[in-house]
C-alpha cells in the first residue's frame, strides 16, 4: 500500500465522498472498424477511425465504484506498437470513451481527459465526472483513455486481493527488523508478481510511451493538434507530450501540478511538505492550532499503532490504514467534515469511519475485492524513474528529514522509498522528465495554494520548465487537489482558454 504519487485517479473515493453523475442521452452508435495505429502519428495505417459503440459494463480493474455510462458514451479501442521503438514486436490496445460535442456553438475538435494516478481509468473517470465538464462538451467531443498497463489497456496485474489486504495490514514504518524485513518482502514479491503475471507489458507502461500513444489518439480522431485537460499525474504526461511534438501541442491545461523537477526523493519529500500543509490548514479551519492538531493527530496513530481499532466490519483498523483514511479527505476541503468524524470516533475507539475512507482510497469494495489500480500506479512510477532506495539510505539519510517535515506523514513516505520500487523487475527510465517544448503553443498550467498532493511551487516549477513564452502559471487560492470546478474564477480561465484560445497574463491568481 502506498500514497506516493497518487495524485490523482481518485474518482471512486471521491464518489464516496461527494457523489458524481455522468450524461444518459442517446448518441452515435456507428461502428468504422478499426486498424494498428501508424508510427508517425497521423492515425490508423489505413485511414479507418476507432470502432466506436455503445459502453459495455466496466471491467473490475476500473475500480469498485464504477459503473456503465449513459447511452451518450462511446467506446473504442485503438492498437497502438508494444514497443514504439519497435513496432515489429505486435501491438497493445488503447480503450477510449468519448461523447460527442452537443452545442451550441461550432465544434472545436477533441478534449483529451486524463486524470492522474498514474493508474487511473478515464474509461470509467470521464464519465462519471462528466457534469462538470457540460460547458466544455458544448464544443469538444469529450474524449479519454485507459493508459497501457491500465484497467482495459492490458492492465497490469502483480496479486490478488487477498494478498492486497495483507499488506495493506503489515507496518507501514517499520519499528523492528523483523516488521522491517516483512515489509521489504512484501515489496519485492509484488515487483516479482508484476513480472510473473504482466511481464509482456510492464517494460512499455512508462509515460513517454503513454505520450506516444496519445499522439496516435490524437491523429486517430482526426485532430490536427491535441487539446487537452490533464489532472495530477495527468500534468506530467500532458508536459512529456508537449516535450516530445511541441508542433502538436493545441490548446493544453495542466491542473494540480506534479514538479518535474523533483527526482524519486524529492518526489515523495514534495508530499510530505503538502500533505502536512494541508492537515495544518484543517486544524486552523477548525479553530486548532496546527501544531497541538498535528500532535493529536501523532498520537492517535501512536495508539493505533500499539493497539488496531475495531470496527463494524469485524475487521481492524492499522496504524497504515488510519493514516490512509485520514490521507483521502486531505484532497479537498469539502471532504474536512468527513475527516472530522472520522477522528472523533477513532478518538473514541471506533475505527469504522477511517477504515471506510482507506477502503475508499485502496479502491476496495463492499466484497472485499481490490482493483488493481494501484498496480498499474506503481509500474508506471518504477518504469518511469530510477530511484532505487535502500532501507539503510530510509535509517541514515531520509526518515529525520522526513519526519521533520511532518511527523504525521514523514515516517510514512521515508519507508516508502524503500518498498516503492524494492528490487524492481524493470529499469527506470530518467531521474525527472524532460518537460521543455520550446516552439509549442502556450499551455495553461494550474496551481493551488493549498493543494496536499501536488504542492503548489511545482507549477511554478512547470510553467518555467516549459519554457519563456510557452508556460503560463494560473494561481488558484484554495485547499483542493486541482482547481476546475472548484472555483468561478479559476474554471472560467480555463474555460475561455480552451473553447476561446484567451490565454490569461502569465502569474494571474483566483481568489478564494
């Protein structure tokens, strides 16, 4: 179990939290056939579009809350090269869903959608987040995608859910060296699942291989340059894209940014800083001040520790899993009442609460079956980045810096290093991406102030990554994880930006 990097992808927990609808009317059913995708970029090899028809039932490995979208949703599938470097060695297929644009006003061309993780399913996302997406629909075909590796893509698979839960119940901060070699063997043997059950597929599961195959998404629509709308982890591969074919970047929003300046380490240090941020902005909201909320908050999880929770389920709740509970409503402000009575009772000895939202965010459903979501999450980081951290370097070198950032969260994330990518079956490709796409078109990237997963400095950082003239930095003052939807201001931008092409004065900010 792990938080790093899942920053984003969250809609089946957010659905617990908030609720989200998508569209039912009737749409095109037309089906064109399909062909492998050319290398080039410029669509199928024989001109045929994706075949597209009416959605099928979602698939486990979408996540426990999704569910068939309205008669209006399509579904296709695109085969795209296995290995882009060779496309000699077969193809993988791309699941996409799409609604076509409903006016008024004239149709602009396709939105790509993708929502983060990495991991996450925009097959079932979209649809289910739709609503909020209606101005945009008005002129863009809504259109997103199952990345390789994911859920309809050739999910990656490392174990069953039994062997999920566990460990998500083992010592997630090890105290002993007997809880410290149970928790390395439980990461390398799931590095070890990921090669027994997805080998053919987890060495092509990196971003850059992810914006490949969004360039022949592109051509396959029919678009000329791609217009987009990336959340979290969607950030960096909209940033990769743009890097690798700054000629076809349209118009591109990056929203809850991930710095791509931060290698491994600093990647994990980044959430430790914004997670705990975001605790200490709940406790002040609430009228607490954020040092006595954090050392509440210290020792609960102490107590946990020494002695699980009970709960209505029969099941316990662990130091891992209380901390995970208390991770999810830290997204988003409107989910602090949640986290609210979640502390109170486990104040008071009852675990039920903490362990409803864990089980929300580790996309566990009322069976006790997982989705592997978190599977394919953690290929594509260990595919894409090539740190490798030891469990000495975690004892010497990172868990006092860690827990002096936050000793909530610190502790957590420094072991994680070690189990993340433990023993790893395939190399990582850089230690930051390369994000710079000098010549493209201006793309909006999107920052809020107090956003826990993806601290507000890396969009700062993404905006003068992508290089003079071409990041331009939005500010938005809030306590979510991505800003659209969540502000007037903010969203009207955004809005203007990709249906107008308005691209607002660089260092702009939305006021709460």
């Amino acid at each position: 179990m792990s938080t790093r990097v899942r920053v984003g992808a969250l809609a089946a927990a957010l659905v617990l939290l908030a609720g989200a609808a998508g569209c039912s009317d009737s749409g095109d059913k037309s089906d064109r056939g399909s062909a492998p995708a050319r290398a080039d970029g410029g669509g199928p090899a024989d001109g045929r579009q994706p075949a597209w028809k009416r959605c099928e039932a979602p698939v486990k490995a979408h996540g426990s809350e999704a569910q068939r979208p309205g008669d209006r949703w399509q579904c296709a599938s695109l085969p795209v090269p296995l290995d882009h470097g060779d496309p000699s060695r077969g193809t993988v297929d791309i699941a996409l869903v799409r609604a076509k644009a409903k006016g008024p006003g004239k149709r602009i061309g396709s939105l790509l959608f993708n929502f983060g993780g990495p991991g996450g399913s925009g097959v079932a996302g979209l649809p289910l987040s739709a609503a909020q997406f209606s101005t945009l629909n008005s002129q863009y075909d809504l259109v997103s995608f199952d990345p390789r590796g994911v859920a309809d893509s050739s999910a990656v698979v490392c174990r069953d859910s039994e062997r999920t839960e566990e460990a998500h119940r083992i010592d997630q901060t090890p105290d002993t060296a007997a809880e410290e070699s149970t928790y390395l063997a439980t990461a390398r043997a799931f590095g070890a699942g990921c090669a027994e059950r997805s080998g053919r597929i987890l060495p092509h599961v990196g971003t850059e291989n992810a914006a490949r195959d969004m360039d022949l998404i592109r051509g396959a629509l029919g678009d000329e340059k791609l217009h987009y709308l990336g959340f979290s982890y969607g950030t960096e591969l909209g940033a990769v894209y743009a890097h690798l074919f700054p000629a076809r970047v349209g118009r591109l929003v990056l929203d809850g940014v991930v710095d791509p300046t931060a290698d491994f380490v600093g990647g994990a240090r980044n959430q430790v800083m914004g997670f705990q941020r975001a605790l200490e902005n709940y406790f002040e909201d609430r009228g607490i001040g954020a040092k006595e909320g954090t050392e509440q908050v210290v020792r609960l999880l102490e107590r946990v520790d020494r002695s699980p929770l009970p709960t209505d389920s029969g099941r316990t709740l662990t130091e891992g899993l209380a901390l995970t509970g208390i991770i999810l409503p830290l997204y988003s402000e409107d989910s602090w009442p949640q986290l609210t009575k979640a502390l109170k009772a486990a104040e008071d000895g009852d675990g039920t609460d903490l362990l409803t939202l864990a089980d929300a965010y580790n996309n566990r459903d009322s069976e006790g079956e997982y989705s592997p979501q978190d599977h394919a999450q953690r290929a594509i980081s260990c595919a894409d980045s090539k740190g490798r951290v030891t469990a000495k370097e975690v004892r010497d070198r990172h868990l006092a810096d860690f827990t002096g950032v936050s000793p909530v969260f610190g502790p957590y994330l420094a072991w994680d290093l070690a189990g993340w990518c433990a023993d790893w079956p395939v190399p990582g490709t850089w230690d930051a991406p390369d994000v710079s796409a000098k010549g493209a078109a201006p793309i909006l990237v999107v920052g809020t102030t107090g956003d826990s997963a993806t601290p507000y400095e890396g969009a700062r950082r993404m905006a003068d990554e992508l290089g003079e003239g071409v990041g331009v930095l939005l500010t938005n003052e809030g306590d979510t994880h991505g800003a659209y939807g969540t502000s007037e201001c903010t969203t009207e931008v955004i809005d203007d930006y990709l249906l107008k092409g308005a691209i607002p004065e660089d260092g702009r900010t939305c006021s709460a």
